[in-house]
C-alpha cells in the first residue's frame, strides 16, 4: 500500500545512564498533521507509559511543543517524555548544543517552561526541566482514608498511619497524592489494587499515588518511592519526574529533608519492577517559600525505528 504514512520514531530510557533501566519513552520527532486520533492510537500501539509528538511551537519563545499522551489519554505535562524528547532531539541534531550549560525553552498544554541540557565533550550528559511552582491541595486526615489508602495499596494500616509526615495532595503540573511509609520493606511489598488506587485518586482528584521512605537501597538516596497511575493507563511506573518534582516539594515543605536554599533530593525509584532509576530533584527557597522545583536526570537512545500505518 504505497499511501502508508511512515514516521520515524526513537525510544530513551530517561533517568538512567544504562540500557533497560529507568523509565522508557518513545518520542515522534515529527508528527505534524496527525489528527487527535492518530495519535492516541499510536500512543497506544508504542504502549510505553508516554508517548510525546513534536510539533512547532506556537510561541516564538518555545524551541519546540509536544504532547505527550499514555496509551489511554493526552497529558497535559509530565516529568520524563520531556527530558527524553529533549535528548532524543539533541542526539538527531535537531537542537543544537553548547557546553557546558544549554537553556531552551519548550512549550506544552500548560505553557512554557525551561530546559537545560547539561553538556560534556560534545555529549548530553543530564537533561533538567524547570516544573510549575508547587500547590499544596490538600491533607488527608480522615483514618477511614487512611485505611482505605494502606488497603489499595496491600499495606497493614500502621505503616502510614503512625508516620509523622501528612498524606498529602500536592502538584507540580500535575496533582498526585503522597503517602510516607515506616519502611522500606513495606515499600518493597506494596501489592497494588488497581481498581482501589483509581477510586482514591478521583476522590482526592490525584493522578496516581506515590509511596516513598527515608530508607533507602543506595546510600546516595534521599528516598525510596513507588508510584501507581492506573487512571491514566499507568498500573506501576519505574520513574516519574512530575512527581518526584511534587515530592521534592513535600519533603522541603514538611521538614523531612534538611532545607537548604538550594535543597538537593536524590529519588531511587523503579526498583520492584526491574528498572531501577536515580531522579535528581533541587528545590529553591526564599524565606522559607519554595520559588523553584526542577527535575532532572542521564538519558540514554535504546530504539530508532519506522512506524507505518
């Protein structure tokens, strides 16, 4: 059929420096003319967690727009189908880079926001994003919640009951629920409900819920997180900027960190499922008031392929 449309795609693993780790992303570089359709149904055959479309940008400020959608629907933003279409599009040569520091600006479904790609003897080394102030939306302090919340989650009760840290709502572009653990074997043998974790995240209008300990398997861990999106098509995910970016938040907003104006988070994530992940999270504060959150993290190209339809 010589009307078959073909569209070159790559896939990244993004916060990891090694193959099969971390968290995988397929990125389109170029997927002008496609219709809203088309796109969630390819989202849906790459069946990744995200998958991001490029697009020129509709601001002359931005370098590029992309939406990023999960196999079951569009996001308006997320933490690591940034960082990876940002390196996808520096190793192909689509932006340009300079060491040791370049600053770029992307445009998605929320507006514009900064990138910078940090750059060593001509290669990507780290790719940062600068994310949305923090919005704190929200404890949970009803026990029948907790309870509800440690069931979903195939935890005994206590182990976030007696913990001295809230359940929180808090977003960073997007608004997800986090819940301190005791250990990090009750971490490790989270069995998730996926039908449970839905219904606390419409009731608490979160997208997914993420667990974390101060107990950690790296010594160079601040802490130890899982986290479950299964609303959006995303049963357990091996790393998650858009919520370490909330995390970080919490942690410097609650004192469960040692503040600093520039407080530096190491997040190990992806660990239950094989895909183990080290997210780099700095949080800014004046006067006791965050200012700035970015995520960052190493890349690395795992996939070059042609998808025809």
């Amino acid at each position: 059929m010589s009307d078959r449309r073909a569209l070159k795609f790559y896939q990244a693993d993004v916060f990891t420096g090694l193959p099969f780790g971390g968290n995988p992303v397929a990125v389109f570089p170029d997927a002008q003319g496609l219709t809203h359709v088309q796109l969630q149904q390819i989202a849906r055959e790459m069946n990744l967690s995200e998958t991001v479309f490029v697009l020129p940008p509709t601001d002359k400020a931005a370098v590029i727009r992309h939406r990023i959608f999960t196999p079951t629907q569009e996001i308006p933003f997320a933490g690591h189908p940034v960082l990876g279409t940002f390196f996808v599009l520096a190793e192909l040569g689509i932006l340009s880079v300079k060491e040791p520091v370049t600053r770029l600006i992307q445009e998605c479904n929320i507006g514009l926001f900064p990138v910078e790609l940090h750059v060593e003897a001509g290669l990507v080394e780290r790719v940062v994003m600068t994310q949305p102030k923090p919005e704190f939306l929200g404890p949970v302090d009803e026990m029948e919640d907790l309870y509800k919340i440690a069931s979903a989650l195939g935890m005994a009760k206590h182990m976030i009951a007696d913990t001295k840290w809230p359940i929180e709502v808090v977003s960073t572009g997007l608004p997800v629920l986090i819940v301190p653990a005791r250990t990090l074997t009750a971490v490790r043998s989270i069995q998730p409900d996926a039908s449970a974790i839905m219904d606390i995240c419409h009731r608490f209008g979160a997208n997914g819920i993420v667990v974390f300990t101060t107990v950690t398997v790296e010594p160079s861990a601040t802490v130890h997180t899982r986290m479950f999106a299964p609303s959006i098509g995303i049963l357990e995910d091996p790393a998650t900027g858009s919520a370490s970016g909330a995390l970080g938040a919490y942690l410097v907003q609650n004192g469960v960190v040692d503040v600093a104006p520039m407080t530096e988070i190491i997040v190990e994530q992806g660990y239950e499922i094989d895909r183990p992940s080290q997210i780099f999270v700095q949080v800014e504060s004046d006067d006791d008031i965050i200012q700035t959150v970015k995520v960052g993290g190493q890349c690395v190209m795992t996939v070059e392929g042609t998808l025809k339809f």
